[in-house]
C-alpha cells in the first residue's frame, strides 16, 4: 500500500580484494581504521535497496572461512575490486586479487570492549586509553578475536579484540563503550626480591645502627686471689646482650611523599630549639649530711 517504508533488502556480492598499497589515492586515511574502499556501482545498489545507515558489511573469506567486519570510506574504487586495510587481510588471510564476499549488515552499538596488546611496547605509552581511543575514531565497527593495526608516533602497535559487548561484531560510531586492557603479550609481573637476604651477613650487621647511651657494669673487678684473668666482660658479647634501640616512625607519612628534617618546624612564630641529649654521668646527685654546719647553731 502507499504510505509505507520500503524494507531494505541485504547487499550480497563478491569483489577482488586488493591491499592499500595498490590504491592510488590517500592510502594512510584506509591503513589507518577499519574501512574499505568500494566501486562507485557497489553505492547505486546499495542506495536502490534502502541500506540503514550507517553502512555497514561482513567480509568472508570463504575459502578459510574467516570474517570480519567493517565500514566504508569512500565508493572510488576500479570496478570489481575493493581495497582494504592490510592488516584486515591478514585476519582474513588473503592474498592479492583473491575474491571476498561483501554482505551487508546491522550491528548492535557497542557498550563495552577488551583489547590485549601483542607487545609490552604498549606498556611505555604515556596514556594508551587516549591513544585507543582516538585510533578507534577511524574504525566503524569492531570484531571478536580480530587483532587491529593502531599507528601511533609513526608506530604500528597490534591489539586483540578479546571481548565485545552485547555481541560478537558490534558497531562503535556514536557510542558510550567502557574499555579495559588484558595483561600485554609477554609481560611478566616484576617480582619483589628481598634485598636483606641476599646480602652477607657482615653487611646485614652493618646496616643495623649501632647502640648508643649507658651501658652498666663496664667496668674491670678484681680478684681476691690477685689473678687479672677474665676481669673484663668482651665488647662484642657486651653488645649481644644489650637489645637494639629503634628508630622513631613518622606517624605522620603520607604515601607519596618524603620528608627532609633540616631544622625544627616553627612554632608561633619562633624556632623550637631541639633540646641536645645529655649523656649519662653516673654519681651525679647531690649528696646530704647528718651534721649540720656549725654556723646554723645557734
């Protein structure tokens, strides 16, 4: 009846596959996402059969039965043939002038996304979710298992669609997609080595910081029997016996910083002097006497 919206019917052929190399016109603008290039007869079909936008199409290589999918960029292609990203090629495994079957398709937008990098290189990028991001600006729709080409400071770095949601082919044009990142290809965890127990046991006493202040009974006796042998206690059993003295904590540390102590903090205004730590002297109270002086009898 009149009045009523045509359906759009499925776009379904085959064309000869070529890379971007062989393409004469911008072939970064292809190498760089995830669109190909289609013969300007591939849009009067598309147009005459009410294709929904946007225009999207599944690749399969029939012969390995492997496929993907992807948008187009322009329709300026040789008739018969189509060009497109190589590393979309190498998902595909096709060779040079191999034919491809080109279907049109309609995919749910994407919501959520997991890439695993294929090298640890990725690693020394400052922000790689602002690089994905904006790479995938390029792309119209990704691929479960399809590994993709991003080019970043004239660096091509590889990334594998682990997962995609809510399907296996989804479309990322005007999308709200949450993304995370897999462990990369190779990457270890650093483990954490203890330093103290590789060291000799000399140096571990070294690191240990030494007593200091009083120590009790230091000093020689005497025999009744007039001998000097075994008067004097050794140093080092001396120290053995003596427990170590710990350092103050800064109950204060923050995470992420350090602190350099070069002089007392200000208080009100002044400088608090630090008090110095007297050593100990032994016999050093002040004694009293039975007798009083004869100038206080009276």
């Amino acid at each position: 009846m009149f009045g009523e919206a045509l359906q759009p019917r499925p776009f379904n052929t085959h064309y000869r596959c070529y890379s971007v190399s062989m393409f004469p016109g911008d072939k970064q603008a292809v190498e760089n996402g995830g669109k190909i290039i289609m013969p300007p007869s591939a849009l009067d079909v598309l147009t005459r059969l009410n294709i929904v936008y946007p225009m999207l199409f599944k690749l399969t290589n029939q012969r390995a039965n492997r496929h993907t999918h992807c948008g187009v960029l322009e329709f300026v292609a040789d008739e018969g043939k189509v060009y497109i990203p190589y590393w979309m090629m190498r998902n595909l495994l096709l060779d040079e002038g191999e034919l491809v079957h080109i279907e049109s398709r309609s995919l749910p937008v994407a919501t959520f996304s997991k890439f695993e990098p294929q090298s640890v290189e990725f690693l020394d990028i400052t922000n790689p979710k602002a690089v994905l991001e904006n790479a995938l600006r390029n792309f119209a729709c990704l691929t479960q298992d399809d590994v993709v080409a991003l080019n970043y400071n004239d660096r091509i770095y590889e990334m594998r669609v682990l997962e995609v949601k809510p399907g296996n082919a989804v479309s990322i044009i005007e999308c709200d997609m949450n993304v995370e990142f897999a462990p990369a290809v190779g990457y270890q965890e650093p483990e954490k080595m203890d330093t103290t127990s590789q060291l000799p046991e000399d140096e571990k006493e070294d690191m240990i910081p030494e007593n200091v202040g009083f120590y009790s009974f230091q000093g020689s006796g005497n025999r009744l029997d007039g001998k000097k042998k075994n008067l004097e206690l050794p140093q080092e059993e001396l120290l053995k016996r003596l427990p170590r003295q710990k350092g103050i904590p800064d109950y204060d540390y923050e995470v992420g910083y350090i602190k350099f102590w070069r002089r007392a903090p200000k208080t009100n205004g002044t400088e608090t002097k630090v008090e110095e730590i007297e050593e100990f002297e032994s016999f050093k109270g002040e004694g009293t006497s039975l007798r009083q002086a004869k100038s206080s009898k009276k």
